[in-house]
C-alpha cells in the first residue's frame, strides 16, 4: 500500500508569478506527487509525495535545474552554535548544514545567481562596447556575439531544463529564441543588450519581491530572540523559542514579552501596538494575559509562559499571512488560465508575422524575422501574472500590521464587494459585559442599596452579579458581612445580612413577594423600555431598591457604522436577546436589528440576505453565522472556535476596524485593476510597435521588464495605506 507523506521545502529565488508556476510545473508532473501549493512571498513548495515512486532528492533536483535554490523546510539559514542545555545559551554543537542552502533573506543582491548574472553580462557588455571603439569592425563583432553567448549560456540552460519538465513557453525560451534569432541575423550587439536588459529586469524584480516579503518577516521578528528564565531562583539567558508552558521569564522595562504567558508579579504599561497595533499602551497586572512582540514601557514584569512560541499570537498571525497566498483569489486563477493559453498563442503570432508578409508579400525575411523575435520578448506574461499575487501579499502584510487578518485573496476579493454587514451583539457591537447605569433608592441611599445588592451576590458567577460587585468595588463601598449566602438557580440570590433573608431577584418575582408597589413597578418598567434588565433588592416584603443594567455598546461602534452608512454599506444586528433591548442597543446605532435568535436562526437570516454580506461575531454561537456569510470576521476577543471559523479576523475588538478592513480590500482591487491596466496597456502598445517594425528588441525587452518593476512596485504601495486614515484607494 502507498505511503503518502506530506512535504514541505523553502526555495528562494522565485520573483514573480512565473516563478512559481514552473517550480509548481515542474514537479506536479512527477509520479506520486499531488496536492501542490507554491507560495511566493513565503517562497514555500509544499505537496504530498508518494515516495516509493518519487524520492525528495528527485523533488529537489528538479527545482535546481530550473535554477531556484531549495531546502527542506525549517532548515536555519546560517550555521548554528551549540547550547548547553535546552534552550540555554551559549549553543553548542552546529547543526549539519544543508548542501544546497537557500540563501539567507538579507542576501545582498550581487551576491545572488541573478545578481552575478547581471554583473557578468554588464562586464561582458561594457568590454565588447569598448573593443568597437578601439578596434576594427570584425573584431568588435566577434566580441559582441562571445559577451552574448556567454550571457546567453545559463539562460538557455534554465529554458532547457523547463523544455524538459514539459514547460515549452517559458521567458526564458522566449529569450533563448530572441537572442539566438538576433544573433543569426547578424545583431549580436543588440543581442548582448536584449540579454543585459534581462538581467537587469531579473535583478529588479527580485528586490521588489523582497521588499513584499519584508513586511510578513517583520511580523516574526517581532518576538525577541532570547528571554529570562527563572531557575532555581536564578536567572538564565535562553532561546525564546525553546521556551515551554509553565516556565517563569522576567521581562525588564523597555524589553519585548519574549512568549505569550500570564502576568504572576508586578503591573507596568504594555505597548501592543507591534502586535494589534493599538497604539494607546495599556496597563497590565497580575492574572491579566500579555502577548510576545509586545513592549513592557514602565516595571519589570514576571510572566507565566501558557503557549510555546510555536502556538504564539505571532506565530499564528505570521502562519494565517503565509496559508492565506495558498487562498488565491478568483481574479488571480482566473490570470492563470488565461496565461496558459496567452503564451502559446503570442509564438503562434509570432510564427505568422515572421512567415507571412514575406511568403504572401514578399517583403524581407530578415526584416519579419526580426520583428518577430521583437514580439516573443513583449509577449511574457510576467507583469500579468504577478499583478494580483503581488497586490494581494502587500494588503495581507499592510493589514496583519495593523491587527487585520485576511486568510487569503479569495477573502480579500469578497470583502471588497461587500454590501452588508451583520453584527451580533454581545462582546461585538457592545463591551460583553452589562455594567450598572442605575440605581434607585426605595429605602435608603444609592451607596447602601448597592452595598446590600453586593453582599447578596458576593457567591454568585452570573454576569450581572459581577457587574453589581465590580461596581460595589470601583465605589469603594464597605459590605457587610452575610450568612448562608446563596444562588437561587433561574430566579436571582439571597443571604442572611443582620438577622434578615435579603434577596435580589427580578421586579416580577419581588412583586409577587409583595415588596414592590405599582410605583416602583412603573419605574422598573420604564428602565426595562430603555433596554436595560432590572434586579430588585428586598428584605422579606419590604422593596429595599432597583438596580438598572445594561451590556452598554462599544466607544467606537456608533463612529463604526457610520463610516459603513457612508461607503454604501447597510448593517444590521442579530441578538438572541431580547427585542426591547436590541431596539435600545441598535436604534442609536442608527442599524437595523433582529432580536430573539437562536445560532442556527442567525445562520438562515445571513442565507436570506445574499450576496455580498459579512458577518462580524465573537461566540461559539456566531460560528454557522460566520461560516455561512460570504465573509466571516471574528473579534479577536472571541472565542477559538469563532477564530478557526472566520475568513477574517480583527485583533483590536474595535468596531472601527470592521470598515477599515473593507477599505483594505477595496484598495487592494482597486490596485490589482490598476496592474492588470498596466500591463496589458504596455503589452497592446509595444504589440503593435513590435509588429509595426517601430520597437526593436532592446525596447522590447526593456517594456517587458519595465511592466513587471512597476506593477510591483504599485503593489508595494498597498503597505503604505492606512484604511483607518486614507478613505480612499491608493491611486
């Protein structure tokens, strides 16, 4: 029976979209292999191998020939030194080095296979331009087509090796064709340029991937590299990624939270804005949870490790970034497809312009033949097929900065076409967590009805029970002591204070044990209209006081819908609460509302909707919701199953962050139409020019290159844009 095991390599060198479509061609084809994602940004090749049919080694040499670096992933970059002990530092023994080592990512660019072919080309150039001037014609040529062929040598090598792989149509073929085409006509000079020109293309988009990948990198370097960890009362300098659940690291001021962990002693300011890119730093103590990446600003902290960092919010972030270019939009397969039969059909243009006018017109072959080659060079796809993947990576990147998670280009095309978004209400719109907003005295003061109501509750875990202390507390009210305190389970509490069984339950239950009058009942009622849910404090029949609560809507959530009103965007809220209540809570909201819904009501009032809806929720109960709607977005906040279930996740539990990241999306397709704008433009201009004899070769070639520079380059503007401040695409 067939093994199959799932494989993972790091292969550096892929700059566009091509790239990846021959490391994908090139190994999709082989016995055994199926299940192929190759990411670019990530430059990751992962697939399930039958290795009784093919062996990795077979896997890797394929990607070798085609000129890409590869090794297994997780491979480390440099040698490592060795350590003591687990996870301590110094580090002992190395680790064996991988023979075929990607580079690292900080590679200077002449130190890289395109870089040096570059610098060899532009010398060999550079040397034949100054043997024509100070030499003799034959000479001068004969050193124009030596720079060329030697130019020309690794690039025909890769277009063999793709031949061979069953990928005929490549820009390296095209080029192969080009230069040697130039070369029997008798233009190795321009040839050599064509070639030079190449390079250089090569070279610049290499560094405007780079630059695309810097922004996902830079979200794991966030974590520091090493922490200290208490032992034996002592403290030891260790690697931050051996670092394991339940250990004990001190983190100074001004140092970066090395694990996510729970605080155990000391309180001090958190700066999370490297993480949710909130930029108020807050503050933090014992029992409150902090995130690694984030930066202690005031006291020295000692926190709890309760992930390793493996499992950290960062590392998650940074995996959810990398899984998401897997998630291609439908525009960019759709520019796949297309560019399978764009390239066949450009040669077999280009076989009739070389053939054509001469045998039916009898115009020059030589003449023909060299527009011909013209129109190969312009016909690579290369700008088109890295317009969306490109666009798509820096909005991914710009918004993981941000505390925006989009899992994938499907994710980010969809948002973009968002009509209306649904809220749920609880932990969403509003705080989570009902706070007191009232009380009425009908024995006593505020402060003593309060104190009582405390007392009551002191055992009790309901949320409104918790509410009512908290209160107690931020007052700074003295309790008094109770007996036999007590939950009544579906109706309220009660204990012994002074000799006398007080209670908190609902208005209607302490009406029918005769402590509240009309009047009162009147007075709850009218706070149960505003929205907000009653207790009634009495000992025996005597009504001692109303306290009002009420789960109040988040600061930002009126501002939020707002800008959603504004950018043509309805919104609605579903509650399983009450209708009374969702009135209150949605009515100056200025959104629309459906109250009384169970989870699986909620997920048919998304299907009735259609089209084009997000549904923003933070509970177990939201996940059919979320997984119905056309795009779920979880709180971060919530709860992991809402996380897991979610296309998109906001980090910041801000409401105002649901329109940014439609924003986000918008811009991203704004900017994916201005790509694909740009390159088709320039390909019908120098098309026609390449045809009309009006370009040669060099322009050609140069309009090629210059095309893909500048769509990445338009690309790389997307980590620039602010959705919170620009209300508008980058244009």
């Amino acid at each position: 029976m067939a093994t199959q095991t799932r494989c993972g390599w790091t292969v550096t060198g892929m700059d566009c979209g091509s790239c990846a479509g021959k490391v994908r061609g090139a190994v999709e084809r082989l016995p055994g292999v199926s299940g192929v994602e190759v990411t670019l940004i990530a430059e990751r090749l992962r697939l399930t191998l039958d290795e009784a049919l093919t062996p990795r080694a077979e896997i890797e040499a394929a990607i070798r020939a085609l000129g890409f670096g590869i090794a297994p992933e997780g491979t480390p970059p440099e040698r490592r030194k060795g350590f003591v002990l687990p996870g301590a530092l110094p580090e002992p023994a190395p680790d064996p080095e991988p023979q075929d080592m990607p580079p690292p990512a900080s590679l200077p660019w002449h130190r890289t296979a395109k870089g040096r072919l570059l610098l060899v080309t532009g010398g060999l150039l550079a040397g034949a331009w100054g043997v024509k001037l100070t030499a003799a014609a034959a000479l001068a040529e004969a050193a124009f087509v030596l720079a060329c062929l030697i130019g020309l040598l690794p690039v025909a090598r890769r277009a063999w090796a793709a031949l061979r792989r069953g990928m005929p149509f490549t820009i390296e073929a095209l080029m192969t064709l080009a230069a040697g085409g130039a070369l029997v006509l008798g233009a190795a000079e321009e040839a050599a340029f064509v070639l030079f020109l190449f390079a250089v293309g090569e070279v610049l988009e290499g560094l405007a991937a780079q630059r695309a990948r810097s922004g996902i990198r830079a979200l794991a370097r966030l974590a520091p590299e090493t922490a200290r960890l208490e032992v034996g009362g002592a403290l030891r300098e260790v690697r931050a990624a051996a670092l394991r659940a339940g250990q004990v690291v001190l983190v100074r001021a001004g140092d970066r939270v090395p694990a996510d962990g729970i605080i155990v002693e000391g309180t001090s300011g958190l700066d999370e804005s490297p993480v949710t890119g909130e930029s108020v730093p807050r503050t933090r103590g014992p029992g409150d949870e902090v995130l690694a990446g984030t930066i202690n600003t005031e006291a020295a902290l000692r926190v709890r490790v309760s992930r390793p960092a493996s499992d950290s919010a960062i590392a998650r972030i940074v995996r959810l970034v990398e899984e998401a270019e897997s998630a291609r939009a439908p525009t960019e397969r759709f520019i796949d497809r297309f560019s399978r039969w764009y390239m066949p059909s450009i040669v077999g243009v280009a076989a009739l312009v070389a053939i054509l006018p001469p045998l039916v017109l009898g115009l020059p072959w030589p003449d023909w033949s060299y527009r011909a080659l013209a129109l190969l060079l312009i016909g690579c796809p290369c700008a088109l097929v890295i317009s969306v993947p490109a666009a798509i990576a820096s909005a991914l990147a710009a918004g993981a900065r941000r505390g925006l998670l989009l899992k994938g280009g499907a994710v980010v095309e969809v948002a973009a076409a968002t009509t209306r978004v649904a809220f749920d209400k609880t932990g969403t719109l509003t705080c989570g967590r009902p706070n007191v907003t009232a009380i009425v005295a009908l024995n006593g003061d505020e402060d003593t009805v309060l104190a009582l109501a405390a007392a009551v509750e002191i055992g009790a875990a309901h949320p409104l029970a918790r509410a009512i202390r908290d209160e107690a507390a931020r007052r700074r009210l003295t309790l008094p002591p109770v007996q036999g305190a007590r939950v009544l389970p579906g109706i309220g509490a009660e204990a012994g204070i002074d000799g006398a069984l007080v209670r908190v339950t609902a208005p209607r239950s302490a009406a029918e044990a005769g402590a509240l009058d009309q009047e009162a009942l009147h007075h709850a009622a009218r706070l149960e209209k505003d929205g907000q849910t009653v207790v009634a404090l009495y000992r025996g029949a005597e009504g001692l006081g109303l306290i009002a609560l009420r789960d109040e809507p988040r600061p930002d959530a009126a501002a939020a819908l707002a800008q959603l009103r504004a950018m043509g965007i309805a919104t609605v809220m579903l509650t399983g609460d009450t209708p009374r209540t969702a009135a209150a809570i949605a009515g100056p909201l200025g959104a629309d509302w459906q109250a009384g819904m169970l989870p699986a009501d909620k997920r048919d009032a998304i299907r009735d909707m259609g089209a084009g809806v997000m549904m923003v929720g933070d509970g177990i109960n939201d996940a059919p919701a979320l997984k119905q709607a056309a795009v779920g977005v979880a709180m971060g906040s919530g709860t992991d199953v809402a996380l897991e279930t979610a296309d998109a996740a906001i980090l910041r539990d801000r409401v105002t962050d649901v329109p940014a990241m439609v924003r986000l999306a918008r811009a991203a397709m704004a900017n994916i139409r201005q790509n694909v704008a740009i390159a088709l433009g320039l390909k019908a201009v120098f098309l026609v020019t390449s045809i009309a004899g009006i370009t040669g070769l060099w322009m050609a070639v140069l309009a090629d290159t210059g095309a893909t520079v500048l769509v990445t380059l338009n690309a790389l503007r997307l980590l620039r844009f602010d959705p919170e401040r620009d209300t508008s695409p980058p244009a």
